[in-house]
C-alpha cells in the first residue's frame, strides 16, 4: 500500500511541477482541479524541530487527502471548479449545501498546508524588515509575539491552527480556528500559521505540544514571511 501511494504521488508530480508556473508567488492557480505544489525543500530541512518522517506522512499523506477530496467535489460541481479557491472559501454559503462542509473542510486545508509549507524551512532566528518592524508595532517585539502565539496554540482544544493575519495596511493580529478552518473565510488574509492537529507534531513529541509550537519557531522562513507581508500590502496574498 505504501508503494503504491509513493507511485502515485511520483507519477503525479510531473504534473505538480508543470503546473507550478501557475501558482508562482502566493496566488494559487485560478481553478481546480488542485494540485500539491512541490515542497520547496527536503522534508529533512527542518529537522529536529520538525522531523522527516512527520513532514513526510503530514504533506503526503494528509494533504495530498484534502487535495484528492476536494478535487471529488469538483467532478461533482463543475461550475465550482471554475472558481478561486480563495472565493470558495470566503463565500462559503455561495456554495451548495450538500458539498459545503467538504469544500470547507478540505479547501481549507490545502490553503492551511500551501501556507504552511511556504513558511517553513527556514533557518528560524529573529524577523526582519518590514515584518519586523509590524511585530513590534502590534505585538510589542518578537518575544511578545512568541508568547502570544505559543499561549493561543495552547488554548486550541483538538484540531486547529493559530495564525498571524495581516490586514491590506499591514496591521497583524493573532487568530486561532478550529479544524481546517482558516482566516480566509473570515475575508483575512495569513500572513503565517502553525498547525496544532496531532498530526503535525505527534510522532516527535507525543502530547507535548508546548515543546513542539517552541520548537517551530527554528523553521520559520522569515524571507518567506516578508514575501508574504509585501503581496499582502500589495493585494496579491491569496492563500
Ligand atoms: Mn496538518
């Protein structure tokens, strides 16, 4: 079973690669079927905090599940296939009922992970620029920040994220959402976010979560997240 789920995601990403000229930057290709974009580094780079094994089981096994489902939905409603991913989920109730819960679900979590990915990989440390000067502001420094972060982490009970979103004049603020759940349906935009499901820290750390949000942190792609902030400012962060 495990070789064939390899097969099929070797096989499939000739595709992911060829369709990446799609999704450069932060815009995600304009309509499904959706793809798994290429993880941007080994799924050993962000070791220890974040150890091969989980990046592997958690990209290619539990989001490589919400792709597949929520392109299911698509051979179903060919007309939602047309649409952003990004309109989807900030206009949910555009969606019809009785797919609304797995396009909620499901593309939020390939928006979730795509960010995810994105601003992981980096060698951690202190931000910079821009993004640095906006944690200060609205945090009051990056160890506020941390702290913040970390404790809202904490509070998500189950499955969920805690994010940083970033308004279209750079304002930052802390959000916490259930599931896969993302600050996108609230018409926010992520500037950055951590995943707190068990599956993303479980293997390494069992039921020590504080250990793995403090651990995360040695990862962030802080380029990534300057990135980020500017096409936010810019009006062209999507997911
Ligand atoms: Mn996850």
């Amino acid at each position: 079973m495990f070789t064939m789920d390899r097969r099929s995601l070797i096989l499939g990403s000739a595709a992911v690669v060829a369709a990446s000229a799609l999704s450069r930057g932060y815009a995600q290709a304009p309509t499904g079927p959706y793809k798994l974009d290429p993880l941007p580094y080994p799924t050993s780079k962000n070791e220890p905090s974040i150890d091969a094994q989980t990046m592997e089981i958690h990209r290619d096994r539990h989001h490589a599940a919400y792709v597949n489902n929520l392109n299911g939905v698509m051979t179903q409603q060919p007309d939602l296939a047309k649409r952003p991913l990004l309109e989807l989920l900030t206009d949910l109730n555009s969606v019809p009922e009785a797919v609304r819960t797995t396009v909620r679900n499901n593309g939020g979590g390939h928006a979730n992970h795509t960010m995810f990915w994105q601003i992981m990989g980096g060698a951690g440390g202190e931000p910079k620029g821009d993004v640095k000067a906006a944690i200060d502001r609205d945090f009051g420094g990056f160890d506020k920040l941390q702290d913040q972060f970390n404790a809202a982490g904490m509070r998500v009970f189950g499955s969920g994220w805690v994010f940083v979103t970033v308004a279209r004049d750079g304002k930052l603020a802390l959000v916490t959402k259930p599931n896969q759940d993302t600050p996108l349906m609230d018409g926010q935009r992520t500037l950055m976010g951590n995943d707190v499901w068990e599956h993303a820290y479980y293997l390494k750390y069992q039921n020590r979560r504080p250990d793995y949000l403090k651990a995360w942190w040695n990862v962030v792609n802080w380029d990534k997240v300057s990135e980020r902030y500017s096409a936010a400012k810019a009006g062209t962060l999507t997911i």
